[in-house]
C-alpha cells in the first residue's frame, strides 16, 4: 500500500540518522576511552568536512525518526495494545520520539546558529527539577522509568523480539548485530536510571546524563570498552533497520485501507 510504504520511507531516514549518531558516540568512546554524549556527537559531525550540510542532514532525519516514533504510538504502529502494559510501551515510543526531536533541535541549533550544544543541560535541568516541591518524587520516577527502559533493553537483547519489525530476508548477523547493540543500551539505561534514583535520594544532580552513565563504567574498563563498542554496533544495526524495517500489521493496514487512520499524503 502506498502510504504503508510513505510512513515505511519515512521510518527508514530517521534510522539512517540514528546510525550515524550511534556509530560516532560508540567510535569515539572507545578510541578515546571518554565517553561522549549525543549531543558531543552532533559537535563533532559539524566539525567534519561539510559538517554543517551533513548536521543538517542529520537532524531532518532525526526529525522524521522522532515523528515516526511519536505517531506510530498514537496509531499503535507495533500493536501493542490499549492495556496497561500496552500504553506503558506506547509511552515509551513517545518519550523515544521527543528525545529525538531534542537533537533534532540540537542538530539545527549548531548548523545553523554556531556555539556548543550546552553538554551539562541534563544536569542542570534535574538540579532545577529537584528544586521544585516535589522534585524529587519526579526525578525518581523517571529513574524508574530508565530501569524498566534498561529491562526492555535487556528483554530485546535476550529474545530478539525486535525480529517481528524486519523483512524476513533480514541477514542472521543483523539480528545478532541488534541484540548487542540493545544489551548495550540496557546498561546505560540501567546506569542512568540508578544516577537518577539516588540523585533524588541526594537531591544532588551530578553525573546525570547519558554521557555520564558511560562514563561511570570506566571503573571497569572491560565493561566499558564493551558498551562502547556494542553502542557502535547498535549504530551498524539502525542500518539493518533502515533496510529491513517494515509495518507488517494486517490490521493496521487494513484501518489505513479503510481510512480510519490518515498517514502522509
């Protein structure tokens, strides 16, 4: 069908986008051995030969994976559901989405209006959180929602559920590929979601953030350098995912066929 194949396009760019953003935060934390955040990430690709265009570039394909992401859960685009446990998911897929058009803003910020992305923003907007009544409640339920992230991480990464989203002609290494690059984020997401909890517990916002969750690790150097190296991977696998994604739902096409649902026209 060919909205189906619009909303499935669509998809695809911001995958090629993530690969980009992933690969580099995985290489550089590695090479380097300090970890990177997303939005050191986008810095780094500006200062690339036609950085500027390839930043760009990048952030329209961030911005189409943050839409895709955003309305794929209103639409249930991955049949979850409207139980608990559905909604829970397609909360998830939203939250997913805005982070992206976070570095969407981030991405446009630097090609076009020069400076530095302002790396510390997560800590500085939990430590403004956790000034508010109540803060701490906040900062600690979103704690707990990194741990049950980093646990479907995790879940992802042991039974490659994820396979239901791809071509059956995806290659068995990408699969492979993707359950390393998943078990990678379910650390970080696990790392990020403790620093949160006991940042409520402290009320003090230090070493929040992706970049600081990595770098946490650094402790344990193996454990480390396969985080980084598995972050990489998962930015190889968005390729797969690029190339592989379909929406194979009978039902959602048919709610499209029959017009209940509008996608791009």
């Amino acid at each position: 069908m060919e909205q189906v194949a619009k909303l499935e396009n669509f998809a695809r760019a911001g995958y090629l986008a993530r690969a980009i953003v992933y690969f580099l935060l995985g290489y550089l934390t590695f090479a380097t051995s300090q970890a990177e955040g997303t939005a050191s990430v986008l810095e780094e690709i500006r200062e690339l030969p036609a950085g500027t265009i390839v930043l760009a570039v990048t952030g329209i394909g961030l911005a189409g994976y943050g839409f895709f992401r955003i309305y794929g859960a209103l639409i249930d685009i991955q049949d979850d559901g409207d139980g608990a446990k559905g909604i829970g998911k397609r909360c998830g897929h939203v939250a997913s989405g805005i982070a992206h058009l976070i570095l969407t803003y981030l991405a446009f910020k630097l090609a076009f209006m020069g400076g530095s992305s302002g790396g510390n923003g997560s800590q500085e907007a939990t430590q403004t959180v956790l000034s508010f009544p109540g803060g701490r409640i906040v900062i600690a339920l979103v704690g707990a929602g990194f741990l049950l992230a980093g646990l479907n991480q995790g879940v992802k990464a042991a039974t490659a559920k994820f396979r239901k989203l791809l071509d059956p002609d995806v290659p068995h290494w990408g699969i492979w590929m993707g359950r390393v690059g998943y078990a990678a984020r379910a650390v970080v997401f696990f790392v990020l979601g403790w620093h949160l909890l006991t940042s409520a517990w402290a009320e003090n916002a230090d070493n929040i953030g992706f970049q600081a969750a990595v770098q946490s690790l650094r402790d344990t150097p193996w454990l480390y350098n396969a985080v980084a190296l598995g972050l990489l991977v998962f930015g190889l696998f968005s390729l797969i995912m690029a190339r592989y994604r379909t929406i194979r739902d009978g039902s959602l096409k048919e709610r499209i066929r029959q017009g209940k649902i509008w996608l791009m026209s």
